[in-house]
C-alpha cells in the first residue's frame, strides 16, 4: 500500500498539480490538507474519475482536510474521539478506514510564535491528539498519521538550526509533544529509509528558499510498528514542489509491504 501526504495550500488553485501528482505517483491513500474550502466545493468527481473515493473536512477559507483512497473508505469521522459534530469548530482532523489501515490527515495548527495564544492552542491540539490515540486508537494495530505536523522533529529536519532558536516549529515543547506521539507507538515512517539530515518537505516562498534549500521537514507519515516494520520505500517528491504555481509543501509517500493485516 502506498500512503503519501501532501498540504496542498488551496486545492482550488492547485488542483490540476494534485490530479497529475495522482496520474504518476499512484498513491493507494492520499491525504490532503488546508484544501481551504467547504464540504460543498470539494471536486470529488474529479478524484472518482481517477478510481479514488474521498472524504473530505472543510468550513470555508481556512484549513481543510481530506482522505482519497483507492483501497476503500470506510467509518468516516471528522475530529476527535468524543466529539459532537458541533464541537469541532476548526477543520484540522478526519479519519477514515482504507484498505484495513485507520488513516488520519491532520493539520497542526502553525503556532505563530512562542509565547501567543495561538502557541497555546497548538499545543493543547497536540494534547488533544495524544488523548484521542490513548482513548480511541491501538499501538498494535493499523494506523497511520499524516500530515502537515507543524514541527520539525529534531534538528536535522531544518536548515540551519540556528536561524530558528526562540521560534515555532522547533521549541522544545512542541518536540516533546511529538516525542509523546512516538512514545504511544508511532514510527516517523520516512527515518525507517533515511538518516541523514537536509532531507526537507516545507520552503518558505520567500528569497528563492526553495532553490536554496533552506526549507524543513514538517510533513509526517506517522505509522504503527506493524505498519512500520513493513516499510519499503520513502520518499519526499521535491519535483511536485518545482514549476508553476507550487505548493509550499511536496508530498511524502511511503511503501508499506503486505504482510501486516491481523486474522485470518
């Protein structure tokens, strides 16, 4: 099974790029965020063409999340164990079954900067987040995590380590919540294939970052030890962040062999 996200950063502007990523890449399970539209807007006849069926968690402008899946979709929910559909005010989080495997595409919110109330809010959402795994999830079973984490694991995950001391992304307690998330029983899946450090996912538009590959690895493909352990190939597609009109984002995908389905 192929597993990839990408933060697409408007899938109204970017939809042409997502339906040729789909034609070559051949993602089994894509998940999408900051689609920035509502439920009523999402093209899933264009992705039904193509043979995927979609879920999608949008409220308008801002944020946005969604699952295509070729492998089937089933048990759909959007936010957290425990919430009423009134409650999840923010579009950040939805989950569906594909192929056996419990898929989340996910949407940490940025945190701004160390210190604000939206600092706060990012790390009482990962709070959230390890709630829900402890109360709703099982480390021995199928599951994967994707998406636009907002935090760069460790240091080899961003260009210059010095250039982001007293910033998001990288302070420590963001790290420790993500540390949390491993601990439950989580793999970061693309560091099973790669060690090395100046492997990145994330490119500031701005001062040509991208051509000067001063970027970070923010995208996550989270899975379980049984899903983890079957791991063949990973990859960051730094050719989708190329040409006209980009995502800020390139899309991660990793290989995960047969093998690891419970029962008979």
């Amino acid at each position: 099974m192929r597993i990839a996200t990408w933060n697409v950063n408007s899938l109204k502007a970017r939809l042409p790029r997502v339906e040729e990523w789909l034609d070559y890449a051949q993602p089994d399970v894509l998940c999408l965020q900051e689609t920035k539209m509502a439920d009523g807007d999402f093209p899933a006849m264009a992705f039904a063409s193509r043979g995927y069926e979609a879920a999608h968690h949008g409220l308008g402008r801002w944020n946005g999340v969604a699952i295509l899946s070729r492998v089937g979709l089933e048990e759909v929910r959007a936010g957290f164990s425990g919430q009423l559909p009134e409650q999840v005010t923010e579009a950040r989080l939805v989950s569906a079954t594909c192929g056996g495997v419990r898929v989340a595409s996910l949407y940490v919110p940025n945190g701004r900067s160390v210190g604000s109330e939206h600092y706060e809010a990012k790390l009482a959402w990962l709070d959230s987040l390890q709630h829900h795994l402890e109360e709703a999830c099982d480390p021995a079973g199928p599951l994967a995590l994707c998406g636009d984490f907002n935090i760069a694991p460790d240091d080899r995950d961003v260009w210059d380590p010095s250039s982001f001391q007293g910033a998001t992304h990288v302070s420590e307690p963001e790290r420790q919540a993500l540390k949390g998330l491993l601990s439950w029983g989580l793999v970061d899946a693309f560091r099973t294939r790669y060690d090395q450090e100046g492997l990145f996912s994330w490119w500031d538009y701005r001062a040509g970052d991208f051509h000067q590959h001063r970027g970070m690895r923010i995208d996550l493909i989270l899975l379980t030890r049984p899903l983890a352990e079957r791991v063949t190939f990973a990859l960051i597609d730094r050719f989708a962040r190329k040409g006209k009109q980009p995502s800020d984002h390139a899309p991660v995908l990793v290989d995960v062999a047969d093998g690891w389905r419970q029962g008979p």
